[in-house]
C-alpha cells in the first residue's frame, strides 16, 4: 500500500476539466453487504475453522507430507474467505470513513472473523514445534508441499519469539480492541477534521493540496492552518501514539524482541543489517542530496531562505495546467506499453472494469493505495485524482502495485503476498517508465529542467524523507519505553529529524512540529517507511541494469514480479547482478538522484 508523501490531492471530485472519474464496483467480492453471500461466507468460516482444530490440533507431528499439504490446503481456502469478507467491508469503509453504518459494517465483520479463527491460533505454534529434521523430511517427500517452505521459513522465524498457546490466543481474541481499535480513531478523525482557508471549508486532502500551489501565499495560508487544527487535536494524536507505542512495547517485551523494528524485519523477510546499510546510507547522503536540492531550489524560487510551505512548491516557470484523466491514462497505458505491451496490457482492465476509485469525495480516507484483496478476485486502486502533474505518477505508482498483485496472484493466497521490501518495485519502477517517457518528449530545456526537479522532488519524498520519518519512528519508540510522551516531546522528536534530514536551507514555521500527526503509517504499520526507501534505491539499481541492455531483462523482471513472496530478495536479485546486503548497492540507487541534481545545477551555468 502506498501512502504517498505528501498526499496530493485535494477537495473537488472532478469536474469539466478532469473529465469523467472511475468509482469502484466492488460487486466482484459481494454485490452488498447484506447480500447473502457475505452471511453464507460467514458461516462456512465459522464451521470451517472449527473443523480445522478438530482435525489438526495436537496431531501436526503425526501427519505425512499428503496429510500436511491438505492442511496447508484447507488453511489457505479459510485465508481466501476471511479476506474476501475484510477486503469489501474495509474498501466500503475507505470510501466513506464517516459512514457510521461502513464503520460498523466493518467492525462486526472484523469481530466475528476474529472470533471465528481463534482456533487456528494453534497451527503455527504447534507447526514451529515441529523438529527441523522431520519438517525437512516432509518437504522432501512431496515437492508440492515443499512448494510452501518460504512459509514455512517465515512462520519459523517467529519461533523464538512465540508465546504459549493460551497466551497467543488472548492476543488474538483481543485485537479487535487493541492497535486496530484505534487504528480506527485515528481514520475517523482524520476523515474528519475541518479546515477554512480563505474562506473556503476543506477536508485535509484539499488543504495539503495546497500546499503544491503557485501562489505562495495560498501555500503559507495552508500550512498555518494545517497547524491550527492539528495543534487543536495534538492531545488526541498524542493519545493514540503513545498507546500503541506502549502496547507493542509491551507485545515486544513479551515476545523477547530485540528491538522495536524486530517484527517488522521478520514481517519484511530483510535482515536488520540490510536496513541498518540503507538508513545509513541516505542520512550520508543528505548533503548530497537533500541539502544541496533545496539550496538549489531556493535560488529558482528567488528566496534567501526557503520555509516549509515552499518545500513542495511548483517551480516558478512550471504550467499551472490540469491533466485530464484520459490523458493521465493515456501517459501511463503508453510509458507501460513502451516497456512491454504485456504490462499495459495487464494494467488496462483497471481502468475498465472498476478497478479503480480516482475521484475525491468528503470522508473518503486520504492518500492512494492498491489493495490486493485476495488471489480469486484482483486488486482495486483508490486514488484522489486531481490534474496535477504528481498525481498522474501516483497512478503509474499504484497501478504499478496492482500488476504486480496480479502477477503476484498465481502463486496461490499463502505465497502471493511479497514482502514489503520487495512490494514498491513494479510501483517504483512504473514511476520511472512513466518519468523516463515524459522526459524523452521534453520539448525544450525548461520543461525537462521542470521534469527533472519534479522527480528529484518524488525521490527525495521517497528516500530521504521516509528515512527521516524511519529515525522519527525509531525516536518515538525508544523514548516511549522510558515512559508517556507529551505532545511536546513528540513534536521535538519530529523535529529534529526534520532539521537534520531537510538541511539548512529551511526556516520551520511555527506549528510544523505537529505535522507528525497526519502521517498513517505511524499509525497503522510501525516502521514501514523504510519500504519506500528500499524500493526506489533498488529500482534505480535494476533500472540501470535495463538501461545498460541485458537481453533478458523483461523476462527476469516479469519473474521477479510473478514471485510474490516465494523467493528471498537475495534470489529475486541475484539474476541482475544485484545483491542489497552489499554497502554499495544502495550507493548505486543514490547516486541516480546525485547525477539529477548534477544536471540541474548544469542547468544553471
């Protein structure tokens, strides 16, 4: 999923200008929510589950290799309807959060399928409880069932980490109220704060909008009532933050995790010195890249000092024009086909079939994302669309996700999902083909001078920014476990990464510390941030790998996607040549952006 920093979309849902936007038809998972499907789906989860411990439980190590593979079986068709179920109602949600009845909907559906699948707690305590040598006799007695072992692996990497039986289930019995409850609270009030700038009611999405306006003083206008509002609900922030905080440290205490950023590591199948390797890395290269940009930015922009309305502004010379949908479809489908017609080709039924929600509309949940729901069905992609240069890449971005899931999908619900680490590729790289496309079309200096400080500007958001927001996180979680935070402590962690990481060219306006609050990803999955940064470092690897014309390039890269989670980044990689374990790799992806730079300050001789 992608959030995109900063969300650029704003309050209008499309009008003459946009042309016509796509909505959902979400009637490929169940026609409605009452629809009988859902309750018959509901109840054969219910039976299902139950059935399942009656079998298996206690029984794992006397199964064979058929035995086990049946149970995987049965345990991947329950994974199929459980989030057929949550993929609908949290879609349905998503496009109206303030929808008491969709919140609801919602929520029941989460508790009864938590309720459900309390008795499948036991099948990855007791499967890790197998000895190695009888597991790897398994798979070596049915090559089908050894099919699942990179699963397997990643259930048994959780081994030192597992509780007991009863202590597992009292976990998972009450999620409902723990992280997801005010995963919830913080959606809710999100979608519904208010903003008045000029006159004019705003949700957040059309206020941040504004923040990538010509009109310096719209974007200043803006970002004083960002402020505003945020500073009014800090106090609630504050609350959420610390509570999760506490909960997981309290989970991660229990567990023996090492580190707060353990579990994500393990979810993300990435050894901790590979991420250590890619943080160090950018903060290195924050003068180089970060620092130097925006001096060379303030300059553009006529300023002695740059403040942070001005981070995402326009360039001065940059056209103000609004990019139709079909034209922004039309951009993308070509950049894809250029590639290779089969990605097109793969990405067209979203456009097609109502695969896609582009509009913005009040109380939809900002930001874009591309969902997989579950392997029977396909993706959808939600957007909030409005014209702007940026948002066509955000739709390269996410339709980038949703080939990937498509491709993905072939490898059955258990093996498809990839590994965060791994998931910003084809999204990344379909950012790049779209990027690459436009800049070959450019018809004069000014407009691939524009082209290029757009891209340096997405890569930085990317790299540089979600490893700022890495180290923020890593600051908040270890100050937590010293004890509560004040809405002062934790906006004096922000920052001072926000300083270290945006360089000297910024004065911080007063309120910019509360910007914090906004972020999802703090909220609903700790320390996921540096995903992005992983995902652009290697597809600026792998894509100068297809720039310097390895004749298999295509199949390797369609493979890579295929994989899902099946192989390890180090097997995904190894075919170009590539290894992210190695200090240098990361230098490669960065020293793209470097030479970006280097031409824009060419620019200007």
């Amino acid at each position: 999923m992608r959030r995109r920093e900063p969300c650029l979309d704003t309050h209008i849902s499309g009008g003459n200008a946009l042309g016509k936007l796509p909505e959902w038809d979400l009637s490929d998972l169940y026609a409605a929510p009452d629809a009988p499907e859902v309750g018959r789906d509901l109840d054969w989860l219910e039976h299902a589950c139950a059935d399942f411990a009656t079998d298996y439980e206690g029984k794992l190590a006397g199964l064979d290799a058929g035995g086990m593979l049946e149970a995987v079986r049965r345990y991947e068709a329950i994974d199929i309807i459980a989030g057929r179920v949550m993929s609908y109602a949290g879609l349905r949600y998503y496009q109206l959060t303030i929808d008491s009845e969709r919140a609801k909907f919602m929520s029941d559906c989460q508790d009864r399928i938590t309720t459900c699948t309390t008795p499948l707690v036991f099948w990855s305590l007791e499967f890790n409880r197998l000895e190695d040598d009888r597991l790897a006799a398994l798979l070596k007695d049915d090559p089908a069932l050894a099919r699942f072992k990179p699963v397997f692996d990643r259930m048994r990497a959780m081994k030192p980490y597992q509780l007991s039986d009863e202590l597992e289930k009292f976990l998972h019995d009450q999620s409902t109220v723990g992280a997801s409850a005010w995963n919830k609270l913080f959606d809710e009030t999100i979608a519904g704060l208010e903003f008045s700038v000029n006159g004019e009611a705003l949700t957040i999405e059309g206020t941040l909008n504004l923040l990538t306006e010509q009109d310096r003083s719209q974007r200043e206008a803006a970002t004083h009532e960002l402020a505003r509002v945020f500073g009014d609900n800090i106090k609630t922030f504050s609350r959420i933050h610390n509570t999760l905080a506490k909960e997981k440290q309290i989970e991660d205490r229990w567990r023996g995790f090492p580190t707060p950023q353990t579990g994500r590591h393990l979810s993300n199948h990435v050894e901790a010195e590979v991420v250590e390797a890619l943080r160090n890395a950018v903060v290195a290269a924050y003068p180089r890249l970060s620092h130097r940009y925006y001096r060379l930015k303030a300059r553009w922009l006529g300023l002695e000092r740059m403040q942070v309305w001005d981070r995402n502004a326009p360039l001065p010379m940059e056209s103000t024009r609004v990019v139709p949908w079909d034209e922004a479809r039309a951009t993308v489908l070509e950049a894809y086909a250029a590639f290779d017609p089969r990605l097109a080709d793969l990405a067209r039924p979203f456009f097609e079939k109502g695969w896609i929600d582009a509009g913005v509309k009040p109380g939809k949940a900002p930001g874009a994302f591309a969902h997989p729901t579950v392997t029977t069905v396909h993706p959808y992609v939600m957007l909030n669309y409005l014209g702007k240069p940026r948002d066509v890449m955000t739709l390269a971005h996410e339709l980038g996700h949703g080939v990937h899931q498509v491709l993905a999908a072939g490898q059955g619900e258990l093996l498809s999902s990839t590994p965060l680490t791994l998931a910003e590729t084809a999204s990344v790289f379909g950012e790049m083909l779209t990027f690459r496309k436009l800049l070959a079309g450019a018809r004069d200096k000014t407009e691939r001078k524009i082209l290029l400080a757009g891209k340096v500007e997405d890569m930085i958001n990317t790299v540089v920014r979600q490893i700022a927001f890495y180290d923020f996180e890593c600051k908040l979680h270890a100050a937590r476990a010293q004890g509560e935070l004040t809405p002062e402590d934790i906006n004096a962690l922000w920052m001072s990464v926000q300083a270290q990481s945006l360089g000297d060219a910024f004065d911080f306006a007063e309120g910019y510390e509360t910007f914090w609050a906004y972020i999802p990803h703090f909220v609903h999955s700790p320390f996921y941030v540096y995903a992005y940064a992983f995902g652009d470092g290697l597809v600026n690897a792998l894509y100068a790998v297809y720039e310097a014309g390895d004749p298999d390039f295509k199949a390797k890269y369609f493979d890579m996607l295929g994989a899902g989670g099946s192989r390890h980044h180090k097997e995904l990689l190894a075919p170009f040549g590539l290894d992210a374990a190695d200090p240098a790799f990361w230098d490669k992806g960065l020293s793209m952006i470097e030479a970006m730079i280097d031409e824009l300050e060419a620019m200007e001789g």
